[in-house]
C-alpha cells in the first residue's frame, strides 16, 4: 500500500471514529471542534484521490 493510501485510510477511520461519538453530551463548542476535525479529514481525503493540481472540494485548482 502506497503513503498516500494509508494517510487517506488514516483520515477516513478519524471521520468513522467521530461519526461513533455520542455527541448529546458534548458541549457545543467540543461539536465544533468535532465539526472542524472531520472537515479537515475529508478534506484532505478528497484531496489525495484527486489527480494532481484538482481539489474537488474547491472546484478548481488550489492544493
């Protein structure tokens, strides 16, 4: 397995890992945090399974 495939894995099990949080019991600033780590990792993701020089998340050239 290629770097890239294990960082990609690593970013898609945090989201599974965040997705199995009870979050009725976190504060809403703990929500947020959790909100922003998540978008972080799918961006990232996204990025990685895109070819080079293409964000999809963006739409256009940036990462």
């Amino acid at each position: 397995m290629l770097a890239t495939d294990k960082i990609a894995s690593a970013f898609a099990a945090i989201c599974e890992e965040v997705d199995k949080i009870n979050k009725d019991k976190l504060s809403r600033k703990a929500k947020k945090r959790l909100k922003t780590i998540v978008s972080i990792a799918k961006h990232q993701s996204d990025i990685r399974g895109a070819g080079t020089g293409h964000c999809p998340p963006h739409k256009k050239r940036c990462c």
